[in-house]
C-alpha cells in the first residue's frame, strides 16, 4: 500500500522495540498498517538504545517467560536468516551470585523446570574459565551457553525495514494527542490530522500510561543509566569469544549486569546497575545527565568485581525502565475496548530479549484476538478483578 489511507485494519502507537515488531508481523500477515511515532527511526531517548540488549533462555525472572523465550530465539534466528547477518550474537551468559541469591536460585528453578543445558561453576571453576572476574568466595555461577546480545537499534531498524517492505504506512514525528473508539474502530488524533483503524495497538513504552486510561495496573517510569567504560588491561580479555554477558547479584535487589567487547575498545565496554537510577516524573523530564557519583559508583563496582574494567568512563547514556508492580510484562487486550485494542507494556527492564515475539502475540491478538503464546500470567487484569 502506498499513499495516505483515510482507514487502516491497524494502527500502531510507538515504533521501538515492540511497536516496530508488532508492525512488521501485522504488515506480513496482510494487514494495512500505520505505525506512529513521536520520535526519529531507532531513537535515543525511551528503552530501545545503548547498542546492546543481553538475551538468555535460563530466566531467572520467572520460570513461565521460557516458552516464550524459546519462541523467541527462534525468531531472532529467523530474522537473521532473513537479513542475511545474524543480529543474535551467541557468547554465554553468567548468572553470578550466592546459591541463594534471586539471580542464582531464579536461573536454577528455570533451567530444571525446563530442562535447560546449563553449567553451575564453583569460585575455582568460574575463576579458571573466566579470570576477568574476583568474586567472593562463596559466589557460583550459572552458565547459559546459548545466552548472547543484540543490537536495540539494529533490531529496530530491522523491524521497520520490513514492515516497509510488506506494506505498512510508517510515520516519525508525529506526537498523538489521543485515541478514542468509534462505530466500529478506533480513531487516533495528533497534530495535523486523525487516523482511523479497525484495531489498535499500544507500545509506547514509557509514554503508554496517558495512552492506556482502562489498564488497571500502575506503571511506574524509572531512570537507569548505561555505562561505557574503558579497560584498564588489554580490551583483547573482553571479547566475545573470552568473556560473555554477565549479570552478578551484589546485593538484594541489588546488581550489575554488563557485556563484552562490541566495537572499539575506545567507545568502552558496557555495563549497569539493574535496580539503581531513581523514579522519573515524566519520560520528558526525566534527567539525561549522569553526575560525577553515579560514575564513581559504577566504576567502584566494576573494580570490586571485574578490574580489567576500572577504567575511566569513555561515556553514559540513560534509558528508562517502565515498571509494573510485580516487575512482569502486561500484554493482552486492553479492558473496556472489545477487544479493539492491543497492549504491550511494563516490560520492567527484562523485555527487548523477548521483542519478535512480543510483535507475534500482538498480531494474533488484533487480528484474532487470542494467540497460542502462554500469557496468561502477563495478562492486564492480574492486579484487580477479570
């Protein structure tokens, strides 16, 4: 389809991480599809940039994300296939922390649910295998072989890339203003003018609370800031090949996760605390700056643990975390609509992995309204009465 369509059979709101999926699998499925976006193609400024996004089948958040996972790399793989370069680069993961720690005993209960290939390394094993790291002595790790990263940016431009491709009509810069049902759609308002549509989809990301009045759960933005700092010891000890994507429980609810080297060892190697940043008023408010402290803080932490990676800052980004009461996703019809309207949304700093299939069920939930995928534990009325 070309040109400007005064209806659509859908309507997508946020074209990041889960809105340029869910456009993709709705334009090859057929529809007619126009997708809205506040910002440029890929941008910097919500939850799908910073040039890396850890993805591990072995999921320590809740055992019930793994048959969607494993859909998932499937679909990582499929997207590669089709672009002709893989966007899933395979290096292993580590799960570190005490045996009783969330993040060890989380991974374990996934991994024997599911039978998943895994290794568990004692201090001895772990410090054979992986001497970049100087953990406590009672630590162990977990080992997911088939764990790796991709690229948020690349998976983005991917997705629009082929929506594009199969038909949808993509929009950049246009602010929506509202959405409301009529007759027997939805209309969307912004500046300049108004879409019509059968079906809408919601994946705003951090701006989806305003868009989303009927979802009966708090979703509640907070600031994380990506760290780029450079090694002190040679950057060879940081690649892929020798060093794999980690997440070391420090503390409760407290932890670091990082990556190996993806680039020029001047840009830095990236790492982050998980549960550290602070709440955030409004996504456009929110404080882009990284102080002098927070710098401090990441680099004493990464000394602590992993001093090849004592370095100097080579620089910071800050992205936002959306985050729902029980730290698990909301993606089902959004309440109150019939069934007119998709959600996706609270993906509480642990969703970009699971992108492509996130696009799969909220294609299947507009265009038939259910899918196969397990998500009855995501579902939006958890937090209050069906």
């Amino acid at each position: 389809m070309s040109g400007v369509a005064d209806r659509y059979d859908v309507i997508v709101l946020g074209l990041g991480g889960m809105g340029s999926s869910a456009a993709r699998h709705l334009a090859h499925r057929g529809a007619s599809v126009l997708g809205l976006e506040q910002f440029s193609p890929a941008h910097a400024l919500g939850s799908s940039h910073g040039d890396s996004r850890i993805v591990r089948m072995a999921y320590f958040e809740h055992p019930d994300y793994v048959p969607l996972l494993r859909r998932a790399y499937s679909l990582w793989d499929e997207l590669g296939a089709e672009l002709a370069r893989p966007l899933l680069t395979r290096t292993g993961a580590l799960m570190i922390g005490p045996p009783d720690c969330d993040v060890v005993s989380g991974t374990l209960a996934s991994v024997h649910r599911w039978g998943l290939e895994h290794e568990v390394l004692d201090q001895a094993q772990l410090q054979l295998r992986y001497p970049q790291f100087r953990l406590p002595t009672d630590d162990i790790a977990v080992l997911d072989a088939d764990a790796g990263f991709v690229s948020p940016e690349q998976t983005v431009r991917a997705h629009l890339d082929l929506a594009r491709r199969d038909g949808a009509e993509l929009r950049f810069g246009v602010k929506v203003a509202g959405w409301r049902l009529d007759g027997d759609g939805a209309v969307v308002e912004f500046a300049g003018g108004q879409a019509r549509a059968e079906r809408l989809v919601l994946a705003a990301g951090a701006w989806t609370g305003p868009l989303a009045p009927t979802l009966d759960v708090p979703l509640q933005v907070v600031r994380r800031v990506m760290h780029y700092v450079r090694p002190v010891v040679d950057a060879a000890e940081f690649d892929p090949a020798r060093f794999p994507v980690y997440f070391i429980e420090i503390g409760p609810r407290d932890g670091i996760y990082g990556f190996p080297l993806i680039g020029d060892p001047a840009g830095g190697i990236k790492a982050g605390f998980h549960y550290r940043g602070g709440d955030v008023a409004s996504p456009d408010t929110v404080e882009r700056g990284v102080s002098a402290a927070e710098r401090a803080q990441m680099r004493a932490a990464l000394a602590a643990r992993i001093p090849g990676l004592a370095g100097e800052h080579a620089e910071a980004r800050v992205c936002m975390y959306t985050m729902t009461p029980d730290e698990h996703f909301v993606i089902d019809l959004l309440p109150a609509t019939h069934g007119r309207v998709a959600i996706a949304a609270g993906f509480s700093g642990h969703g970009f992995k699971f992108t492509p299939v996130v696009g799969e069920i909220l294609a299947d939930l507009v265009l038939s309204g259910a899918t196969e995928h397990p998500i009855g534990f995501l579902r939006a009325t958890r937090f209050g009465a069906d």
